[in-house]
C-alpha cells in the first residue's frame, strides 16, 4: 500500500512540476526590449528601444536627442530620464 500512494504523489510532482513549468513569467514577456545609454549631451539617460537593437532603433533614438554610447537594460529609478521615440 505504501508503494502506490507514493508512486501516486510522485506521479503527482512531477506533474505539478510540468504544469509550472509551462508558464512564462510576464516580466520576461518583452525581454527582447532594452534601453539605449545615452552619453552626456543627450536629452536623457536612456532611450527605450522595443524588439531587436537595431540600426533602425537607434536611428529613432538619435533623432529624440539621445547620442547612443551603448546598451543596457532600462532603468525605474526616479533620477532616470528615460525617453521612449516610439
């Protein structure tokens, strides 16, 4: 008897497991998406671009008044002017 109720709760775990498994949490939802680090002389610190970095994006970014010195995830502090050209 105690041989199936514990292959049955192990039965059970691991399908608990599978079915947490299976969701994408939804801060990782728009992962792709990142800020540009603008360098000083910019209208801001940072410059939210959305998807893939690409020549395109910075473009946008540039002509919002963001010299682009590089990438970085986007900042939520208070002290942060991020600028988003989209």
């Amino acid at each position: 008897m105690k041989q199936v109720i514990f292959a049955s709760m192990t039965a059970m775990t691991v399908l608990a497991l599978a079915f947490m498994l299976s969701f994408q949490p939804a801060q990782y939802a728009f992962a792709s998406d990142g800020c540009y680090i603008c360098t000083s002389g910019s209208s801001a610190d940072q410059c939210r671009y959305h998807g893939s970095d690409t020549f395109d994006q910075r473009k946008k970014c540039e002509a919002a008044g963001c010299k682009v010195g590089g990438t970085t995830s986007c900042s939520s502090a208070a002290n942060v002017k991020v600028i988003d050209p989209n």
